[in-house]
C-alpha cells in the first residue's frame, strides 16, 4: 500500500495543475513517471458527443511505429491462400480444423484474418469472436483475398480502433519506451484518423476530449483544437 502511495504522490507531483497539455509534454510527463519491471503501453482514449447507433466511427490505421508488440495473426482460408499466409508469416493458418479448434475454445491469437468464402463458415463462431472484437470484418481489411498484404499490415502495426458504446475510441500507440517522436507521430497518426473518419469529427464540439495514458501511469488530457481537420 505504501508503494502505492508513492506512486501516486510522485505522479500527481510531474501532472501538476493543468487540465489539458500539448501533446509532447504529456509525453515527456509519462516518460518521467515512475520506473515499472515492464515495458508499460501507452494508449489513446478519445470521448466523443455521438451516438454509436446513429453515427459509428469505425476504420484502422497504420502506426508508423508499430505498437512494439507481436500480434499473433490466425487466418482462416484454403489452397493455395494457405501458402500465402504463411510465407506472409502468419501464426496460425487453416479453415476446418482451425474453426473446429476456436469453437473448442482455443482463442490464442490477437487478430483474425479470413478469405470471403469462409466467411459462411466462421458464422458459427460469431458469439464465440464478436464478444472478443475477433471477428474478420471487411471494413477493417481483415476480409480479403491479399491475405499476404493483410498479414504483413497487421505485423507492421496496423491497428483497428471502433467507437464503443459509452461513444468511446481507444488504442495502443506504442510502448513507454519508444522516443517522444516516435509516440508523437504514432499518437497523431492515431487521432487524425478517428477526426478523418467521419465529417461530424470536424466539428470540435463533437469531440469531447482527447486523453493519453500509460499502463501504470496518470491519464492526461490533451489539447484537442491542435487536432482540428482541416
């Protein structure tokens, strides 16, 4: 408990007064935070004045970056797309038995990618991926026929983000220990997307705030007018 205090006291020491921070800054402060035994991920959480029913944000991005993790990829295909993905370097590849093992329970994979035709197929593992934000989606690329260019994207750090039901848009940006200028790019790569997404995003008063956070550390919220599209 008292390590936690510490903790604490030391990181509402570097927050200091201020409600919203430059970017870089806010960086700096989470860099300056106390040590962990880990690499803590730094993620972006942006709260928006729309409702997911009428108006959902949904896309993907590419982190110029990466997010400095290795996201297990499983995709589900046939034939000759089966040595796509492979060769591509994708973790887990097949269609029968791959769906047989995922309705078993087997869930060891961070995304999945699939070929049109097994979409019929993967139905049956709706309640089992949907829940768990698996689901291969069109709109996301994780549908496709270039499995080996979905494949080598995802290693690359592309990531899908989607507004939740509290209309809320989160994702990881990258690891602590990345320089700032490698957080700011991946940071801003990440927001302009959400803004770009959709023409309501251009309005600011539909964005409620921006905020940038790391694992063990204080969430802070940024200035969110120098994310205006133009």
């Amino acid at each position: 408990m008292a390590k936690s205090s510490k903790r604490q006291k030391a990181i509402k020491e570097l927050v200091g007064e201020k409600k919203e921070y430059e970017l870089k800054e806010a960086i700096s402060i989470l860099k300056k935070g106390p040590k962990t035994n880990f690499d803590q991920t730094v993620e972006v959480a942006m709260k928006l004045n729309l409702e997911q029913s009428s108006t959902p944000i949904r896309g993907t991005v590419s982190l110029p970056h990466g997010t400095g993790k290795k996201s297990r990829i499983a995709v589900f295909c046939k034939g000759d797309f089966e040595k796509q993905a492979r060769e591509a370097g994708a973790d887990h590849v097949g269609s029968d038995e791959l769906i047989k093992k995922v309705s078993g329970g087997w869930l060891d994979f961070d995304v999945a990618v699939a070929t049109p035709d097994m979409m019929r197929e993967l139905a049956r593992l709706g309640k089992v991926l949907g829940p768990r934000g698996l689901m291969p989606n069109p709109k996301s690329g994780t549908v496709t026929t270039d499995v080996a260019k979905a494949v080598k994207e995802l290693q690359a750090g592309k990531i899908e983000y989607r507004m939740d039901k509290q209309s809320g848009v989160k994702g990881p940006v990258g690891k602590l220990s990345f320089s700032e200028d490698a957080l700011v790019e991946n940071v801003s790569s990440f927001i302009n997307a959400v803004m770009g997404s959709n023409l309501k995003l251009q309005k600011m008063q539909n964005v409620k705030s921006i905020a940038i956070s790391s694992t063990m550390g204080p969430g802070l919220k940024l200035e969110k007018s120098r994310f205006r599209q133009s």
